[in-house]
C-alpha cells in the first residue's frame, strides 16, 4: 500500500504540471461539450482528435483522453434531463426521472445531483482504480503467452456478446476487424499479406484511419440518412440550480450505492456503464421510502445511476491499463491512442513507463474536481450547445475527420480506406451492427496470433500448451460461459413465451 501511495504522489506531481493541467482542463471540457451533443459520444471525439495529437506529449494526449472519457459520461445526463434524449447510451436511466424533473421546473437539482453524484463516484471508482490497478499487475506478470493467448480469446467473446443486438452480430464485427488486422507484413515471415500490390497497406490499415472512419464519418452518414427537419423540446432551468436539504438527504446513500455498483461491473472484461446504471435504478426504486414518485421525477432516480455511470468510467480502465483489454467503444479508441505512441498497455506498462500510468490515474482525480467546478456555473452553455443545426455539427464533423486524417498520413490511399470504411461504418449502422468490435479487432488481433505464435513455437507446435496452465483453462470457461449465456438466456425466455 506504501508503494502506492508513493507512486500516486509521484503522479501527481507530474499531473500538477502547468500543461498536464491544460490537457486536462481541455479534456473534460471537450468531453462535457460532447457528452451534451446527442449522438456524439466520447469515442466519437478522442477518434477525431486522434490525428491531430500524434505528434504532441503522449502523457499529455492521453490525459486529455481521459477527460474527455470521464466528461462525456458526465454530459450525457445534461440532454437526458433537459430533452429527454441521452448523449450516451448510459445516461438512458438518467432520463427516466431526469427529464420528469426539469417538467417539474426541478431542472437545477436534478443537474446538481448528477453533477455531484458524478464527482463522489469519480473520486471513489479512481481510488479503487489506484489500489485494485497494481494486484492485477502482479497476476498479469505470471502469464505465459498461452495465457495472454486465452484472455485474448476471452476479451474476443466477451466484446462480441456485450455489443450489438446479438452475439451473432457482435462475432461479425469482430471477424471484420480480425480480418483487417491480418493485412500488411507478418512480423514473423517478412511476407506481405493481403497488401494487393499496393506499397501503402504493407504496414496494415491505420487504426486511426478505421476509428475516425467508422465513428465519424459513419455516424454523420447515418445521422445524414435519418435526418428530419424537427427540432427537440428543451426544457428551460427554472429556479434555483441548488439542491434542498431533502435532495442532500435523498440523494448521498444512492450515490454511493451507485459508486459501488458501476466500478466493480465496469471493471469487468463483459461490464461497461449500461448494466450499472439499469441496475441502480432498479435498486433505488426499490430501497426509495416514496415509490409513487418514480415515474414522476424521483431524485434518487437520477443520483444512483449517474453514480454508477461515472463509477464505471474508471472501472473500464482497470482491465484497459492492467491487462490491454478495452470494455468500452471509447476504451477501444484509447488503447488506439496509447498503441499510436509506441505504447502497449499491460503489466510492462507500468514497470516501462511507470511516471506515464501515474500521471494518467492521478489527473482522474484532477479532472474530477474540475468537472464539479466546470459543469454547474457553465450549465447555459451547455444548453446552448443544444441548439446547433445538425447539418452544421456533422458538416463539421466530416471536414474535421478529413483534415485530420490527411495531417496524420498525407496519402490518397489513406484518403480511400476514410471513405470505404466510413461507408462500412454508415453500412453497419443501418443493419444494426456494433462498431466497437471492428476497431478492438485490428487492434487486438495481431496481439493474439503474435502470443499464439509464440507459445506454439516454444512448445514446438504443440497445441496442448494452450491448455496446460490453470489460468488458461478458467479464462477458456469464463469465455465459452460468456459466450454461450446470451443463447441459452434468449431460448429461456422463448420457451417461457411459449408456455404463456
């Protein structure tokens, strides 16, 4: 506990930093300007600004990136209080109550208590994340490449049967990026490989380029396709943004309960901030001494899942730093930007570049209270924000992409894969097929067949080694468990449907 203690110091020092304080400032404050943006959500954003940060303090770029993270998951509540439409998918608990609320002219409170509850939470998932983070760098120290090889296959299932409609639909987006990643010149052989004749693809399609093409540029198309001249109702704050003595006392054991619920299934290889947030509500809905307000603006039904939505911000880094596995679209994106700099998340992360992880955990803390100060006294702003045109916002958002790209590698193929893969993007959109699979898949693809590879040249081809260690046989279990449940749960329920 000492060490770790010493270490956050370490990382506060660094974090302290007059331009580390900027990077974060200007994280949380893009993050919260796009958290209230319906539609453009944190991994939309760091996918952007990925281009144009390749050449800047990596320490820096991804302290930004994880204000962004921790300020979108805070600004999504602002447009599901005020018009009833979440700027993430994990904000959709807050709207229940939340929008009730502002109807009520009780729209203050309800921003407050999601401000405050999203700052207690925050403080508590990122102590968690500080102490829990270093156990599972010392676990992760003993694994074998067959071992890496199975929390692999274990991360592929888990990613596939937590995003999308359907398992089914989830293992196709993640064979789509799997495929992706075996383009360019295998590091073991020296041979090209699927490369076409063309010299740009022989180092393999850029993440960045297949990030911004599929969350940017897809997205605008969809959102393009799908447009209609109507715009959303906004409720005005009326009164005063302050809470009451009774908000105090309603609100601060569903934050905390909230906290306890989001960081733990964050942390989670299949968790993410959706479960959580449902959860507590759930919870709260049931512990709340006034169940007849739920449905008409309960304020507890607001704390309790804003606590958790935030709590599982800083549970999805736990396996994102430890182990180089992303449980989230925005996760994703991020272990993009750490791999953009040389940088591969893991246990050797935190033995090579220790001052980088430090840093990176303790601007959480910073970020957090900046947050708290941000979001209240600037809450016009924000509302403001709601009224952009969507033509304008996306239009932007196309030339931004574009420029981007064309800063990060001046190159007409890599102009093409923008196009192609963001018509993919806008294609996979339209039928329902997750995103986030593609990206984790030519990201960690590579990463499992150089384990495989590896441990199948130590063993001199023998297969057996990929289930000799008792870690590769329970991650193997939890996998084939992970990815078995949805099908058996779904035949459940169809023949519980038949009987009735």
């Amino acid at each position: 506990m000492f060490e770790t203690f010493a270490a956050l110091g370490n990382g506060f020092a660094l974090a302290l930093q007059p331009d580390k304080l900027l990077f974060a400032l200007v994280g949380v404050f893009l993050g919260t300007a796009v958290g209230v943006l319906p539609g453009i959500g944190p991994a939309l954003t760091v996918a952007l600004l990925l281009p144009i940060t390749f050449k800047l303090d990596p320490t820096g770029s991804l302290i930004m990136f994880a204000g962004i993270y921790y300020g979108g998951m805070y600004g999504g509540s602002t447009t599901a209080i005020l018009i009833n439409t979440p700027g993430e998918s994990a904000s959709m608990a807050t709207a229940l109550e939340g929008n009730k609320m502002a109807k009520a002219g009780r729209g203050g409170p309800a921003l407050a208590t999601a401000a405050i509850g999203s700052f207690v939470a925050g403080l508590i998932a990122t102590i968690g994340l500080a102490f829990l983070a270093p156990s599972l760098v010392e676990l992760a120290i003993s694994f074998t490449a067959a071992d890496y090889f199975a929390l692999m296959v274990l991360a592929f299932v888990t990613v596939s049967a937590t995003f999308g409609a359907s398992p089914l639909r989830g293992l196709t987006s993640l064979f789509i990026g799997l495929s992706l990643g075996i383009i360019g010149i295998d590091k073991l052989t020296g041979q090209q490989r699927l490369v076409f004749g063309i010299p740009d693809l022989s180092d393999g399609v850029e993440v960045t380029t297949l990030a911004v093409a599929l969350f940017a540029v897809g997205e605008a198309l969809f959102v393009a396709s799908r447009h209609k001249a109507v715009t959303e109702k906004i409720e005005a704050v009326r009164g005063s943004l302050w809470m009451t003595k009774e908000d105090w006392k309603r609100s601060w054991k569903p934050w905390l309960r909230g906290a306890l619920l989001g960081f733990p299934i964050g942390a989670l290889p299949a968790g993410g901030a959706e479960i959580p947030t449902f959860l507590s509500y759930s919870l709260e809905k049931r512990l709340c001494k006034k169940p007849d307000e739920f449905g008409n603006g309960a304020i507890e039904g607001v704390a309790g899942p804003e606590a958790a939505n935030n709590a599982s911000a800083a549970g999805t880094l736990v396996p994102l730093l430890t182990l180089g596995l992303p449980t989230s679209a925005t996760a994703a994106i991020m272990l993009a930007g750490f791999q953009q700099y040389g940088l591969n998340p893991g246990p050797l992360l935190f033995a090579e570049k220790p001052d980088l992880v430090w840093g990176l955990i303790a601007s959480l803390f910073i970020a957090n209270a900046m947050l708290l100060v941000l979001n209240l006294p600037l809450v016009g702003l924000w509302v403001r924000l709601l009224t952009i045109p969507q033509p304008w916002l996306y239009g932007g958002i196309m030339v931004f992409a574009t420029m981007g790209t064309i800063a990060a590698k001046p190159s007409v193929v890599e102009l093409g894969m923008l196009l192609v893969f963001g018509g993919m993007g806008f294609l996979m959109r339209r039928f329902d097929y997750p995103i986030a699979p593609v990206v984790i898949g030519l990201i960690l693809g590579p990463l499992a067949e150089t384990q495989l590879r590896r441990a199948l040249t130590i063993s001199l081809g023998d297969l057996s080694v990929l289930v000799k260690s008792p870690i590769s046989i329970g991650l193997y279990v939890v996998a084939a468990i992970a990815l078995l449940a949805p099908f058996v749960l779904t035949r459940l329920r169809d023949l519980g449907a038949d009987e009735d």
